[in-house]
C-alpha cells in the first residue's frame, strides 16, 4: 500500500486541476451546472438532471478493501472484496483521469454529535453532483473551514470507466471503498445517492468502535422532548412519516445512537417523489419544489417546466435531494434525547400483517436483523407478483460489518432506555397486492401518533396466534377491523395459506442468524403455529 492518506490525495487532485472551485454556494453550483448543460431548470428553480442508465445504487459494483484492517471486521458474505494491489491501480488511474480537469471540492460534515464528526471532502468534475452533496452532507460555516482538514476524501467521476482485468472490478463501474485510509473512488456511474450511501457505508464501519450504534432511520422529537426512530427500507415511509408537522425532525434517513442521544449524520433529506402530492405530503412537495433542491430523473412538462411527479417513466425510483433548512420544523442541532419509541416499518404486499403491533425488544432485534418489506409489480422489471425482500438492519447494502453487531449494539439500547417498540405496516390489508386496499396513509398516522403518544401501551390487546406481538383491539379513529388482518379477507383460508407462506419466509431468512442469538430467534414467527 502507498502512503497516500485522504488528506494528501485531496491535495494532490486539487494540485493538478485545471481550476478547482472549493465550497461554491448553492446559487454558484446552479449557475455552473445550467452552463455546463448538466440538467434543467424546473419552474421553481430546482434542478432537473438525469442520470442516464443508472437510476438508482449499483450494489453489484461497491467494494471494499480486503487488507489487515478489514479481513476480520466486514460482513464478507454481503460486501464485494478489491485486493489491496487492485485498488492502488484503480487509484493512480482514477487520480489521472481527473487530472487538468475543472473540480468542484466540497468540504461538508457527516455527524451533528461534535465528537463523532467527520470531516468530508467530494472533489468531482460535475457541478451538480456537487450540489447534490451539498444539499445533503452538513454545511460548516464559512469561518469552520479554515485549515479545514478531511478524514474521508471522496473522489467521484461519471466518466471513468474502470477495467476489470486491470482493476478487478466486475463491470465498468465501480464504488470502491479504502476503509483503512478513509478513501471513496466512484466511476463509472451519474446516480448521485452512490456518494451519500459510501459517507453511511464508512460511519457503519467506524461508529461501533466508538460505541455508537449506526441506524438507516429517520428520528424526530415530539413537543414533550420524546424522540422516535423509524427503521423502514425504500417504499415503506420513512421519509413521510417523520417528516411530520406536529413533530420536530431531526433527520429522514442516517444517524448514530450515542451515551448523549440520537444525532443525524446528513444535513439534507434524499426523498422519494413518485406519486407525491401536496395533500399527503406537503412539507416534501414544498421542499421539491424548493430553489436548488436537486430531483433526479423527475419528468417535466415541455412547456411550463414543472415537475410531474406521476410520471415514472424512466424509474420508479425518483428522487428531491434538498437541505433540511427549507423546511420549517426541523432541529436546528440535528441532535434528539435518547429515543423512547422505536418504529420498524414494513410495506406488506402479502396482506397478512396488521397495521401496528407492539414489539418486545427480542421480537424488536428480530424483526430489524429480518428487515422486511415486499415489492410489487411494476417496480422491478419481472415482478408480477409480490416478493418478500429481507434486508438485514434496515439496510444490508450499507453494513458494513454482520447484522448481528449492530442487533446487539440496539437490543442493549433499547434495554437501557426502555423505548418502546412498533411495527407499523404501511402495505395491504383485505387481500394482497392486487385483491386489497393499501392502508391509508391517514389510518397510519393515526395509529403512529396513538404509538408515540403513549395512548397503545396500557390498551386492551390481543396476542397474534402467528407472530406473537400485542395488537390493540381499538385505536381512536380507525376503524376496528384494519386491526385484525384475517377479518378483513372474504376468503380466511386464503388469509391462512398467505400468512403461512409469509412466516416460512421469515424462518428461512432467520436461519442465518439463528445461532448468533437464540433467544432472538424464539421470538419469530413460527410456521407450525401458521399451519394450524
């Protein structure tokens, strides 16, 4: 290995730049990016760009650095290995191919909490890739920037087209992380969450070291001080959910869990906006529709230039990445006391879970070493019916260390605050995709702030004969009848077959994570008690 370190790399890319541009305001990176031809203008003064046959993470093409600090730390068997010699040739070309190009550095924070902080540094040749970060990392005040000095170095370049028999990379594309030195190189690839997720992908890898417990979630505060977390992969909520105008968002989607409380590692919000609308969400649709929020692949109309959220024809995957100041209640420290409340949130499309559900903190871990959702058809080319997707943490792509780690690091949290914990499914209920009715955003948000209020702990429940978790038997407002799945399908023994299905596949998930903890395992599902 060379003794290039992050700080010398950022350097050394600066040096031979044709002109480097550092920390450029929100207005001067627009101004470049419409000069450069990298997008449009929508007709509030966002930014349009598409990102080409990317439309969202390549995780086939991430790797990490297999050497003495990693070899027995990373989950292996969910991470793509680069050899050490691989990535210092795939270094020194990445570093070339940047060379006498004009570069836009900037130098942002990942961590509100001040002792865990990361001090980042994204160089690219794309004004807007720029921006992207800018909106979503945090912005140091421009007097915090002298002698400012990163600890993470993030070379991006859309253009470089790695070789895999030189660089030992599967396609052209690659994202590949030093997690010994603190360096990020990604080519080959225009879609901008790549640079976000390697920030996460890092802190995921360091943070437990320091005893802080890494979470893909979104966290808010109520007006009594109490602080949620929702866990939930893409499609499921988090965003809108926490995004709440009765409660104080410290952050949507990244933060770590510490002695002191919960702190956001972002200064932005990656939302999604296919399909948003201004009456469901109207603090995301605002922010949307914000000067310099970047939306990526989102369809405008030809002669007004505004944005047609319904439109998913070039992906299902649309995206507002916008700073967290453009909306009006949000933390101002993106920091929250420690949590007393829990959200796991799931899209069911199979129609067997209820709506809310009162976890245990076993049946918690259990549920967030799962990390289950479902797709529907028309998501992903070749879904036509639904499909289970276990996603360990909440977030498997970005682990970088075993599943179980970060479960033991949440079980003793979860003990020592004694937060309560949910399940919240925000899927289908009268039948699966297709047959049911997707539960109404409205009843969601009903039965959360029933949830967070405190009103559900004390309520008269039943005990689920499949799953074993408390579910109310009434909540305020919703109609009694959401709350037991199996009454709401014409059919009972289609419900039954459904949710036997469902539970086998919960077991076979879990069988991987099984002998880590059997006490977490016992408070699964069980496909005996289904059957029956």
């Amino acid at each position: 290995m060379t003794d290039v370190t992050c700080q010398s790399l950022a350097a050394d890319i600066a040096g031979k730049a044709s002109a480097i541009h550092y920390n450029d305001a929100a207005p001067v990176l627009l101004e470049a990016a419409i000069a450069r031809n990298q997008g449009q203008l929508s007709a509030d003064g966002a930014f349009v760009a598409d990102t080409g046959k990317f439309t969202g993470r390549s995780p086939s093409d991430k790797f990490i650095v297999r050497d003495e600090v990693t070899e027995n730390l990373v989950w292996w068997d969910n991470t793509k290995a680069l050899s050490p010699e691989h990535f210092e040739i795939l270094l020194a070309d990445f570093t070339a191919s940047l060379a006498g190009a004009e570069l836009f550095s900037q130098q942002l924070l990942a961590g509100a909490e001040l002792k865990h902080q990361l001090n980042v540094e994204v160089l690219t040749p794309s004004a807007w890739h720029a921006l992207f970060i800018r909106n979503l990392l945090i912005r140091p005040a421009r007097a915090g920037l002298d002698g400012f000095a990163p600890n993470v170095t993030i070379l991006h370049n859309p253009d470089f087209k790695a070789d895999p028999a030189r660089h030992g990379t599967r396609t052209d594309t690659v994202i590949a992380l030093d997690l010994a030195r603190n360096i990020v190189l990604i080519g080959g690839t225009a879609y901008a969450g790549e640079i976000k997720k390697s920030v996460f992908s890092l802190f995921n890898f360091h943070a437990p070291s320091d005893g802080v417990l890494p979470m893909h979630c979104s966290a808010n505060t109520g007006k009594g001080g109490d602080t949620a977390l929702f866990f939930g992969l893409s499609g499921t909520g988090k965003t809108t959910l926490s995004t709440d105008p009765e409660r104080v968002l410290i952050g949507d989607d990244e933060h770590g869990w510490s002695d002191e409380g919960v702190f956001n590692l972002e200064g932005g919000c990656y939302a999604k906006t296919i399909n948003l609308s201004q009456k469901a969400e109207p603090e995301i649709y605002a922010a949307a529709k914000t000067f310099a929020t970047v939306l990526e692949n989102v369809a405008l109309d030809s002669v007004t230039r505004e944005p047609d959220f319904a439109d998913g024809s070039k992906t299902e995957n649309t995206r507002a990445a916008y700073p967290l100041y453009v909306l009006d209640n949000v933390s101002r420290t993106g920091t929250g006391p420690t949590p007393t409340n829990v959200v796991l949130l799931t899209a069911d499309a199979f129609g067997v879970l209820p709506p809310i559900a009162r976890l245990s903190p076993e049946q918690a871990i259990y549920h967030f070493l799962s990390g289950y959702t479902a797709k529907v058809a028309g998501t992903e080319r070749g879904v036509v019916d639904p499909e289970a997707t276990f996603s360990a943490c909440f977030g498997a792509p970005f682990m970088s260390l075993h599943p179980t780690v970060y479960g033991r690091m949440l079980k003793k949290r979860i003990r020592e605050s004694l937060a309560e914990c949910w399940l919240i499914n925000t899927g289908w209920t009268g039948g699966p995709y297709g047959v049911g009715s997707r539960i109404s955003i409205k009843d969601t948000r009903l039965l959360l702030n029933a949830a967070l209020s405190g009103e559900l702990v004390n309520v008269p429940s039943r005990v689920d004969p499949v799953f074993g978790f408390q579910v109310p038997l009434a909540v305020n407002g919703v109609d009694s009848r959401l709350l037991t799945p199996r009454e709401s399908w014409e059919d009972k023994d289609a419900y039954d077959r459904q949710s036997a299905k469902l539970v086998g596949l919960f077991e076979a998930n879990f069988e991987k994570f099984a002998a880590a903890d059997a006490q977490i395992a016992e408070a699964g599902p069980r496909l005996a008690v289904a059957a029956e």
